[in-house]
C-alpha cells in the first residue's frame, strides 16, 4: 500500500504551529527566526515531506527552472560552458534542466515539448547540427517564455536572443596566421554551414584569402562532423591529394589534432609542410605536439552571461531580444610557422 504524502499540515500538527508558519519555515522568510526555521526544516526532512514544485508553479506561474538544450554533452567546450551556466544560476536562485538533442533535429524537438510541458521560465538552446530550424521553439514565444542561443546560433536568430563571440573575425584572424608565414594552399574543414557558428567561421577564411588575393577553392571546404574519426578520414583524404595544402584551418581542436596525428604518423612533418591550426582552446591542444594554435572560447563566461541575460528577460518580459558578443583571444602555438 502506498504511503500518504507528508504535507505542511502534518508538520504543523507535529510542531504545534500553524501551517503557514511552516511554509515560510521551508523557505527561510525572513519573519520567522533562523531557530524555528531550522527546527521546521529537520523535522519535514525526518517526516519525509517533499515539495510540490509543480504546485508552487503552477500558484505562482514561476518554476524558477531553466531549460538548457545541448548537442552533446561529451564535450569539453560545452562542459565549461554547462559549468557558467550552474554558477550563474544558483546565484539567481534557479535550478537547471539539461537535456541533449545528439546532434538531430527530432531529438531537438522532442526536447522542446518535453521542457515547454515542464513549464520552464526560459529556454537556453545550442542548435543541433542538422539544419537549425527554429519553428518548434515558437511555442515558448506564444507564451512569452524567453528563448536563448549561444554558441551555436540560427542563420536567422530573430526573435531570439543570443550570446556568441564573432566567430567571422576569429576565423580570419586564425586564417591569416598562416598566410603570414607563408601559407598559400589552404584547406578548411568546418561543420554544417547551414549552422551560423560554423559559417562565419567559413566567412573569415574567405575574408583572410580574400584579402592576401588567394583564390578561394571550392574543393579545399570540406563538411565533415568534426569528430576524432572524421578527423582521421580528412588526413586520408589529404595524402591522397596530388598537391598537399600547406595550411589547414579546422573549426575545432579535436578534428584538428585527430588530423594532425595522422599525417604525423604519415611523416608529414606539422608545420613545415603543412601549418594547422583549431578552435576552441580544449585543454589538451597546449599538450600536444606541436602546441596546436587555436582561439580561446570563453565557455564559462559564455554560460553565465546567456544564464543572467535570460533571467533578466523573465523578470522583465517587455525588454526586446539580446545579442550579445563575447570577446575570444587568439592562442598562438607551434603547429602554424
């Protein structure tokens, strides 16, 4: 037989207090002393009281909950950035839902709904890497819950708010390392450019080759996933190539050391013949032989500035959409010249 839910009146009957007493008891309110607080609250744990946050929620039409949605979770760059967002949170008094969407637009969606029927207060969403699209979060907009991107944002973020860093300058400031010291074939591999993230990044290349009077070729802009594996099938696809490129910018460190290990193990010397360089400074891109240069992407930063931009929205519904761009720091290393 299942056991009765403990409620307030049960605490209050237990304590010889009334009820209302004990609900501002469990939520520390300052009119009662820090004495009967604590009294109140070891004897609920004793007793086995559970909250109703729905409840509360649904009286109060706040949940104090946010909703974040991530590609994956197996990610270094993405851990920082999870991290910020907890700190931030926990300071503004929210709690956190994090759910993943595996890199699919349906899983996306599926997450949506799930969160939207939770009834979060706001929604934090780093796009899947399929399309981007944005029509399943119009639900949120429909009932004024805020919505933010960051990092990976839509090609078209409106109505939304957004935190990133200018991915197009990082791109090109990473680009023209190589050109300096004397780069003149240059590969890319970058992700789905149907993600902004990844096209700006596209963007600054172009910008670098463009202004060094390179031609830009369509063949050495590759779309993979940018994984270790496909990182691997780059390396093979450039041995076999009948001129090999003499700099490769790769739009993350782990497709980027994944291809620089392979050529090595090729005897490919990194960079006398081929400079490469990554993105998104992961701890062990400074491990690596040689130093891998890349950017360093503010992730903590990143995830508490998009957590107190969204609470900010919640508090105040009226305030227009935010975009706000964080400022990244370029990581000079050994694998460029």
């Amino acid at each position: 037989m299942q056991k009765k839910e403990v409620t307030i009146y049960d605490i209050a009957q237990a304590l010889q207090v009334s009820p209302a007493t004990v609900s501002r008891g469990l939520k520390n309110h300052p009119s009662i002393s820090k004495k009967t607080c604590k009294k109140i609250q070891e004897t609920a744990q004793k007793m086995g009281y559970r909250s109703n946050a729905l409840a509360s929620s649904l009286r109060t039409s706040r949940s104090f909950t946010l909703g974040v949605i991530v590609p994956r979770l197996d990610s270094n760059f993405m851990s920082t950035v999870l991290a910020g967002m907890e700190k931030s949170a926990v300071e503004l008094g929210y709690h956190l839902i994090i759910m993943q969407s595996f890199e699919t637009d349906e899983k996306e969606k599926e997450c949506a709904r799930l969160l939207f029927n939770h009834r979060v207060d706001g929604l934090l969403v780093s796009t899947s890497a399929e399309r981007g699209h944005t029509e399943h979060f119009a639900p949120f907009l429909t009932k004024n819950i805020p919505v933010l991107f960051f990092d990976r944002v839509p090609l078209d973020p409106h109505p939304f708010s957004s935190v990133t860093i200018n991915n197009q300058r990082a791109g090109y400031e990473l680009t023209k390392i190589m050109l300096e010291k004397g780069a003149r074939q240059l590969l890319h591999v970058t992700g789905n450019t149907n993600l902004r993230v990844y096209k700006e990044r596209l963007d600054g290349f172009r910008s670098a080759l463009k202004e060094f009077s390179i031609s830009i070729l369509p063949d050495h802009i590759w779309q993979t996933n940018l994984g270790v594996e496909d990182g691997i099938r780059a390396a093979e696809k450039i041995l076999r190539m009948k001129t090999l490129p003499d700099g490769i910018f790769v739009a993350n460190d782990t497709c980027a050391i994944a291809i620089i290990n392979h050529l090595q193990k090729h005897d490919i010397e990194i960079p006398d013949q081929i400079q490469i360089s990554g993105f998104n400074n992961d701890p062990f891109a400074s491990l690596f032989t040689p130093q891998l240069t890349t950017v360093q992407y503010p992730g903590t930063a990143m995830g508490e500035r998009a957590v107190t931009t969204i609470v900010d929205l919640i508090k105040n519904k009226n305030k227009s959409p935010k975009r706000e761009e964080l400022d990244f720091t370029l990581i000079p290393g050994s694998s460029t010249l």
